[in-house]
C-alpha cells in the first residue's frame, strides 16, 4: 500500500485514518452484541454508523463510498424506532422534574411500555441482532477495502472546508425558516463536521503532524459538540411530541394533548435541570 509509514516511523495521515476506522468498526460490533443494556448498544451502534460515515468523504474519489455509506445509513436507520421511543421516554422523565402536574407517572409508564414494546417486536424479527450485526460485519469488509493509505492532508483539508461550508449553509436556512427538519438538518452536518474533525485531529497525533493546527482542529470539534448538544434537546422534544400522538389514549394522556399547543415552545427552549 501507498503511503504507509513516513521516514520518522510513524504512520501517515491516511494509514492513521484507517487504524481509527478499524476501531470504529470493532466499536460497532461491541455495539451490536450487548444483550444486558440493549438501548446503550443501541445508540452506541448508531453512533458508529454515523462516525463511520463521516470518515467515508475523506477518501479519494473512485472509491466505491456511496454503497457503503447507504449500508451504514441503512443499519443505523433500522435502529431508530428502537431509539426514538427509549429518547421519548427519557425526555418525559427529564420533563416531569420541573412539570410533574402535566407529565404524571402514568404518562411515562405508558411511554416505556411503548419503548418496550418496540424493543421486543424488533428483537423477534432479528433475535439477538443477528443479522445486523452479518449485515454489519459485510460493511465492514467493505470498510477495510478502501484507499485509506492513499488519503493526503491537502485531500482530507478539502474535505474539512466543504463540511464547513455545507454546515453554514445549514445554519443560515435553519435560522430562516425554525423548522425542525432545518433545524435537524444544522445538527447532523455540525455533528458530522464534528466528528471528521475529531478523527482527523487523532491522526495528525499518531502521525506526528504539526500541533498548532492540530490543536485547533480540537477547539472546534468542542464548539461544535456544545452546540449539538444544545440542538440534541430540540430533535429530543420532537421524538416526544410524536410518541405522545402514539400513546392510547388516557385521562393523563389526553390532558397532557390539550396542554402541549401552549407549553411546547417554552418546554423545548432548554432541557431542564436535574
């Protein structure tokens, strides 16, 4: 392979790359074989898929990415339902710490009787994950296939600028409209930014590349994380919004309905203090 080692010893940049990509998808296949805490394997296995999918446009072109990339959203996609209704549960109980009189206890066990449900519904059409996690070892041999040692620093800085330019066109229309698809949309570009960030600082440290830039590369990919966090609790209420539709109906259930078109505005600004 191109490009493997440099004169000091080190790997180069895109060998670098790869090393953290294998780690990424060991990372996903852990993820996939949690059985105790099924909803931390869960997220953990989307959050792979996602960051997996952020290192696909820092390889060269004529690489087949496009097929991986559809695989790796598709896994993560067929866990979402999983994971809506765990985060819609979650954020009814983060809710009832400061609006106990409107989000009753009732309220939240009907929520995570419906997480559970979804959870066993999903676990009998593919017990124990099995064929996610075949469809998830396949990805990954196709992972392990790419031009990684072929990626360059002048490849991978392109790659960072148009992420950048594609999250502040995001920024500037979700401004514009509020929307929540727009809204979503800001999120998943910064967060991807964020994370190509993130491995690209990594591997500038494992090959020895110069730290001031290095260093900035972790300053932003901070800034970033504050601000998908502070996106993360809007998407959150939305997921809560929908599983409330969902839930049958109740005397809390229905109370809670007539309440939300006056408390949603203020009850999504921030999550509450716990």
């Amino acid at each position: 392979m191109m490009n493997k080692t440099k004169r000091d010893g080190l790997p180069a940049l895109g060998p670098s790359l790869e090393l953290l990509a294998a780690r990424e998808c060991r990372s996903l296949l852990r993820a996939l074989a949690v059985r105790k805490r099924r909803q931390e394997g869960i997220h953990q296995a989307r959050k792979s898929c996602r960051r997996l999918r952020s290192l696909l446009p820092l390889l060269p072109p004529g690489q087949p990415t496009g097929a991986v990339n559809r695989r790796l959203r598709e896994l993560a996609h067929g866990l979402a339902p999983l994971r809506d209704a765990h985060i819609a549960a979650h954020t009814a109980k983060l809710l009832a710490t400061a609006h106990e009189t409107w989000i009753t206890p009732e309220v939240i066990h009907a929520l995570e009787h419906r997480c559970e449900q979804i959870l066993d519904d999903a676990l009998k059409q593919d017990p124990q994950w099995r064929q996610r996690r075949a469809d998830a070892q396949r990805i990954i041999t196709s992972i392990h296939a790419l031009a990684w040692a072929d990626i360059r620093p002048a490849l991978a800085m392109k790659t960072l600028k148009r992420s950048q330019r594609r999250v502040k066109k995001a920024h500037g229309k979700a401004l514009a409209s509020r929307v929540p698809d727009a809204l979503h949309r800001w999120r998943r570009r910064a967060r991807k930014l964020r994370y190509q960030l993130e491995f690209v600082r990594k591997a500038r440290r494992m090959a020895g590349m110069k730290k001031r830039r290095t260093q900035s590369y972790g300053a932003r990919a901070r800034q970033l994380s504050a601000l998908t966090d502070q996106l993360g609790w809007r998407q959150d209420f939305q997921i809560f919004l929908g599983a409330i539709e969902q839930l049958p109906d109740s005397t809390d259930v229905r109370a809670l309905r007539r309440q939300l078109p006056n408390k949603s505005a203020s009850w999504s600004q921030a999550e509450p203090h716990t």
